[in-house]
C-alpha cells in the first residue's frame, strides 16, 4: 500500500523525477485544461513537503508552456495551506496555524477578484437569514 507521504522525497527535486513519462501523462492531462488557473501558494516551504518546488521546477512551466492562462500568487512569509489552517490538532497530532487574517482576507480578495474575472456567473448577495454558522469540526 502507498501513501500520498511515500513520494514526498521527489519533492525535494522534482526537474530529477520528471521523466519522459511523466512528462506525457502531465501534459496529456493540461491538454484539456479549458479554464484559467489561480494557483495560490505560501512563500515558506513545509521541510517534509516542499510543495512550491513542483509547482516551481514542473506545473508552472508546463502550464505556461502550454498556453494556459494562468495567475500565480505568492505570499510572503506564509506556508502551504496558510489561508485555511484552523488551530485544529492534525492526526499527527500538530497544530494546524491559525491562518493570519490580514493574508487570508487578502488572499480571499485574491481569488475573488480571478473568479469574477473569469466566471460569467457573478455572485448575489442572498438574505442573512438564509445562513447559519454551524461548526464544522472541533477535532481533524
């Protein structure tokens, strides 16, 4: 059986993994991208997943590569997940970081602002009494 955690040692160099076949397959598969791409992402890498070099050494060029319309955001001193870390205790037992407000709010600003852009669709205001807060997890 293989986790998701078995291949996080090819993140360390990604370009050195990126073979002929994986090449095709992952080109195969942005070939019917018809969508624009947002992708967002901390500027601090996690040691054990360093998630921004792929995104750096092999899904950005190839995405550019392949003509994508395509729109990085980086946030400066923030890691993976930084926007959605909730305090909850993770099933290692770590804490998630509370994500900082004024980067998430930003980051939120973000993608609102690509997905109005791109979406024909635009978003309504709807009645408050319609919404109810309810939490969803206390525990991962």
């Amino acid at each position: 059986r293989y986790t998701a955690g078995d291949g996080f040692f090819m993140l360390e160099n990604p370009a050195r993994y990126y073979t002929p076949e994986f090449q095709k397959f992952l080109r195969a598969k942005i070939a019917k991208i018809q969508c624009p791409v947002l992708i967002v992402q901390g500027s601090v890498d996690r040691p054990d997943v360093p998630i921004n070099k792929f995104n750096a050494q092999v899904l950005i060029p190839e995405l550019r590569a392949a003509k994508k319309t395509l729109e990085v955001r980086t946030y400066a001193g923030q890691g993976h997940c930084f926007f959605a870390g909730s305090g909850v205790p993770r099933p290692s037992g770590q804490p998630t970081r509370a994500g900082e407000t004024p980067v998430a709010l930003e980051a939120f600003r973000d993608i609102d602002i690509f997905c109005r852009r791109y979406l024909p669709t635009q978003p309504k205001q709807i009645d408050s009494a319609l919404v109810t807060h309810v939490p969803v997890r206390t525990r991962w």
